[in-house]
C-alpha cells in the first residue's frame, strides 16, 4: 500500500497528554513513545500520530470526528467508560451500523462504529 496521497499521521491537542495516552493504551491497545511531558506519539497498528498539550476542539464545535471500529460495542462502551470516558452520544443506529461517541480525559471527542448489533 502507498502512503502517497494518503492520511500519514493525525495529532490531537490534549489537555492532558499523559491521560490521553493512559486511556488509549487501556482502551485501545494502542503503543506510545513519549517526547518530553508536552507530547506522546501513538501507533494503532495502522496508523501513528500524537497528543500534544493543548485545549481540544470538539466535534459538536465544528472539529473532524476520528471514528474507530470495534466488533462489538458494548464492551468497548463499558471499556471506554471504565477508563475514565465520558460517553456524550449513546449508541445509536444508522445505515449500515451503530456507534457511540465520548470524550476521552484529555478532552477528545471521538466515536466507536460497529456493522454489528450494539450488543
């Protein structure tokens, strides 16, 4: 696959970037490498990026909606919940899935699609 013409890297200001890499680790699964106490860069098995300290925007003020994709959304709801996040949308049906949005503790809102029933 090529990387040309294709999104390479995604960073996320965070109020907190030691949380944010906390609850993504917990959650998610994802691995981190930290650069000082102001930013952390991700990798997600797919794609990398980073938190770098600063106030988050959200989606309802007009910010792009990162969405992840479970198989199942109930337990990542309860996951999401369990480390610390805020679920802001419940789950929701739409054509061709469900999701459930939330803001993580360093205050990103972000979104969890399944194909799948919510249960």
């Amino acid at each position: 696959m090529t990387r040309e013409r294709r999104l390479d890297y995604v960073e996320f200001a965070s109020s907190d970037p030691a949380a944010s890499r906390a609850f993504f680790e917990t959650v998610f699964g994802w691995s981190f490498v930290d650069y000082g106490s102001d930013y952390t860069a991700f990798d997600d098995g797919r794609l990398q990026g980073g938190f770098f300290r600063g106030q988050p925007q959200r989606a309802s003020e007009g910010s792009p909606l990162l969405v992840l994709y479970a198989d199942q959304l109930a337990p990542m709801e309860a996951a999401v919940r369990a480390a610390g996040g805020q679920i802001v949308r419940t789950v929701f049906s739409f054509p061709g899935g469900s999701r459930f949005q939330f803001i993580e503790p360093g205050g990103n809102e972000l979104a969890v699609w399944s194909e799948r029933d919510p249960a």
